[in-house]
C-alpha cells in the first residue's frame, strides 16, 4: 500500500495500482482449539467458535462474539462489547464495556461503567464503580462497588456487600455480612444477617432468622418475618418495621434514639418486655399482660418497665431508648 496525496493507493496481483479512501479486511484463521489464544485487538470484530482452550485478550474498542471457552481465560478491555458462551474460571478488568455471558464457575471482576450479564456464576469477586449486574442464578458474591446497581437471582451461601450508593436487589442468602451508606437491599429470605455499618439505607427482607447490625443511622429496615433475633446495639433515628415475630422468636435486644419501632408478635409468641426510655412512647397489647408490671417506674421524663405475658415465656424484648416510638401489636 502505498500514499499519494489525500489519497490511498493499492499494488493488485496483477500489478494495477488502485486507489481508495476506505479499506476493510476479513480474516480467517484456523488455530489448535485447546491451546491459549492470546488476542491484542483494537477497532476489530471477531467471531470465534468454541474453545476448550483459555482466553487471554487485550481489547479496546473491539467486538468480540465467541461461544463456550476454557479454564483460567482473561478479558481486560476498553469500550468494548463480549458475548461469551459457558467458561469455567475467568477473570474481567474491564472499563466502559458491554458483556454478556452464559454460566461460569468462578468469576473475579474488576470494572468501571460496564454493564455485565450472566446466566449463572458460581462465586463472584467483584470491584465495581457505576456498573449494572444482572445475574439470574448465583450462589455466592462477594462485592465492593460505587454507584452500582446488582440485580442478582439464586441460593447464595455466604456472602457480602461493602457499598456506597449501590443497590441489591434479588435473591436468597445463606448468611451475608453487609456494610453501605445510601444504599437500598432488596432480599427474598437471609439466614444469617449481619451488618457492621449502615447509614442512610433502606433494607426491604422478606423473611430473616437472625439480624445484627452494629451500628445504624438514619436507616429505613422493614423484615417481613423476623424468625429467631434482631440485635441493634446502636441505632439512631431508625424506621424498623417487623410485619410477623412468630412463635419461634427468641431475642431483641437494642439501643435506640430517636425514630420508630413497630413489632407485629404472633399471639402464640409469649415475651418478656423490658425497657428504660427517655422521652418518646411505649404501646403493648395491654391486654396480654394479665399480670401487673413486675417493674413501673416513671420519673419526670423517663420510665423503667417489666412485664411479661407469660410465666413460662422464653423470649425477651429489652431495649433502652431516647425519644423513640416503640410499639408492639
């Protein structure tokens, strides 16, 4: 090839010179399928068939549509889009991307404004900022994201999230530990619910055992079964709302200011109910306690309360509170 001026000059076989202004090649190649395919690409579209080899690819601005692939594959890309087939272990460093994938075992993800779907992953190892998940079937995650949005399905084991405005939404946990701050999730049911930290959060769970959160603020929980406990050690100006404490319910200690607390107990659930609080108010099915208060102290703008509705009750509800609505039904 050659230039003359503005333009673009091509020698034929035959020896005549052509001139263009555009010029686009197809290539086809025929390699081992069971090696690794290293691929540094830019400005391309490639169409690969199925590899039991691994891939390892550089890709920028390119196109990449290929069936299923091997073990241990890599993709980094910028400004890219992947549609990828069945893989077992693989891991992503991808920036402004476009990838849809089929199910794969372990997947490790490091991204920026990408948008990434699968069928189904194993385990998840994610390091997101401004990314949109969806993944209709897993069964484990582990993620640190920014500005993210995870629509995610499946029986997860243990799992966690440390998030800043993201969202999760979908899905059932074994156990999960999570940390956020503006952030909402959105669960089926979580075995165990563990929180560090969350402040300004909106938890919507369809049905949990055991929940402990260290320390809240400003947050919005709303459990539509609580199964066994709830452990809040530090909450301030909360909105908890439980629709069902059932039988099986055992403990809910906490530490409140300000906010609101609304418990629906199932009438075969017998409880001892205990609190000191400053200010605020206390509603209970008085008609549950046939007893009189075994402790009533009010003084000025604090009171002290015991009572419970059953001898034999082997669940107790004990909290102190500042400035805070509590009510039982």
């Amino acid at each position: 090839m050659m230039s003359v001026g503005i333009f673009t000059r091509i020698s034929l076989k035959n020896g005549e010179k052509v001139s263009v202004t555009k010029f686009k090649a197809s290539y086809t190649l025929w390699i081992p399928e069971n090696i690794e395919f290293a691929l540094d690409s830019k400005y391309n579209d490639v169409e690969i068939s199925d590899f039991t080899g691994n891939f390892n690819f550089d890709l920028y601005d390119t196109d990449i549509r290929a069936g299923d692939f091997g073990d241990n594959s890599t993709f980094n890309a910028k400004y890219s889009s992947f549609s990828i087939g069945n893989g077992k272990n693989v891991s992503f460093d991808i920036y402004d991307c476009d990838v849809t994938g089929k199910d794969l075992d372990d997947v490790k993800i490091i991204t920026k404004y990408s948008s990434l779907t699968f069928s189904s992953v194993k385990s998840a190892t994610i390091q997101s900022y401004d990314d949109d998940f969806d993944i209709q079937n897993l069964t484990g995650i582990q993620a640190k994201a920014s500005y993210s949005s995870f629509l995610l399905g499946g029986q997860m084991k243990n799992s966690g999230f440390d998030l800043y405005d993201s969202d999760v939404k979908g899905g059932s946990y074994e156990s999960l530990n999570y940390s956020a701050k503006y952030s909402e999730l959105i669960a089926d049911k979580i075995g165990d619910l563990n929180i560090d930290v969350i402040y300004d959060c909106t938890l919507k769970i369809g049905n949990v055992d055991d929940l402990t959160c260290n320390e809240s603020k400003y947050d919005d929980i709303y459990l539509g079964v609580a199964a066994t406990s709830i452990k809040m050690p530090d909450a301030y100006d909360i909105q908890l709302t439980v629709n069902k404490l059932p039988h099986t319910f055992s403990s809910f200690p906490g530490n409140f200011k300000y906010g609101t607390v609304t418990l629906n107990a199932d009438s075969l659930l017998n409880y001892r109910l205990s609190c000191q609080k400053t200010y605020g108010s206390l509603n209970y099915p008085k008609e549950r306690f046939t007893n009189k208060p075994s402790l009533y102290i009010e003084k000025d703008s604090k009171t002290q309360f015991e009572n419970s509705t059953a001898p034999d009750a082997n669940c107790e509800i004990s909290f102190t509170a500042y400035d805070l609505n509590f009510t039982i039904k």
